[in-house]
C-alpha cells in the first residue's frame, strides 16, 4: 500500500464517514492538535524512566488516537466502525490525578513549567493539550460532537500537569515558583 494518495493534493481531506472538507477546517484544526499531542507524548515516553508511568502515558496514546477518530467523524455520519470516546477514561484520569497529588506537597503557588527532561516534556505536552482542547471546543461552538471529548481533554492537561509535577519530585528537581 502506497503512503500517498495524492487525494488531498487540492487542499481537503476526507472524514471518515467519506464526507470532504478543507484541510484548515475546525474539525481538522481539532484532531490535528490531537494528533501534534499524540506525537508529543511519544517524545515524553521515550524520556520516561518508570515503566509504571511508561505504560499509562502509552495507555493515554491510545485514548488519543479513539479522540481523534471520534473528532474525524461527525455525529451523523454513517459508520460503524468508530467507537466514540465515553466518560470513563476522564474517570480513569481524575483517580490518576487523585493517586498521584496524595504524593506530592500541595501547591502554594503557581510554578514555572520545566524541571527535570520528562518533566518539562510533560509541561509542553499539557500546553498542546490546552490547543487541542480550545480547537475543539471551537469546533463543538459549530457543529455537534461528543461531548465527552472535551472533558477528556480538560482533565488530560490536569493529568499532564500533576505527571510532570511527579516526575519532577521523583527526579529530586524542586519546582520554581512564580515569584510575580
């Protein structure tokens, strides 16, 4: 099979469901920052030293890869081979959350992004995530999608945020606060 197809030589992409739209559409601009964040977060893996953690972010990539086909796909498009995203994986995220701030001292202030390689790996990703999250909530403002989309979204730059905080503290690198 051939990598190329030359179909979206005239600027537009196909949906699934087979319906054709502009490659700078909002359904578009809203799985791409899916996807931008997909490829991220392979960058964090490889830079992640607990298998622990490993293996949740790579869990979180293929929540990731369900949300973009889900974005890819209108509501009312026919097709049965799209399984759309439910709550339980932003249930999943908010027990993560909750396990991991039990480790950690509790925020006094805001703190700069950054710290040890993965942990500063983890910031760029939840900032990415935050693109990804308005991108599709611009494209929810136009048409109707899953909504439990964008709460996956919003409690994943959370997840990202407390991760890197984690990641940091285990690599003994003290987070910077904000000093306004």
């Amino acid at each position: 099979m051939k990598i190329y197809t030359k179909t979206g030589d005239t600027g537009e992409t196909a949906l699934f469901g087979g319906q054709r739209v502009a490659k700078d559409a909002l359904r578009i601009e809203a799985y791409g920052a899916v996807d931008e964040l997909n490829a991220f977060l392979g960058l964090a893996v490889r830079h992640c030293a607990s298998p622990d953690l490993k293996s949740r972010l790579l869990r979180v990539q293929g929540e990731l890869f369900q949300v973009g086909a889900d974005l890819a796909t209108p509501l009312d498009a026919k097709t049965s081979y799209i399984t759309r995203l439910d709550a339980a994986p932003a249930r999943h995220l908010e027990a993560e959350i909750d396990e991991w701030q039990e480790l950690l001292p509790p925020l006094t202030s805001f703190i700069l992004p950054g710290g040890s390689q993965p942990g500063a790996a983890l910031h760029i990703a939840r900032t990415i995530c935050r693109r990804a999250e308005r991108r599709t909530v611009s494209l929810a403002r136009a048409e109707p999608i899953n909504e439990a989309v964008i709460v996956y979204l919003n409690r994943l730059s959370d997840w990202l945020f407390v991760l890197a905080r984690l990641v940091n503290h285990r690599h003994n690198v003290p987070e910077t606060p904000w000093q306004p």
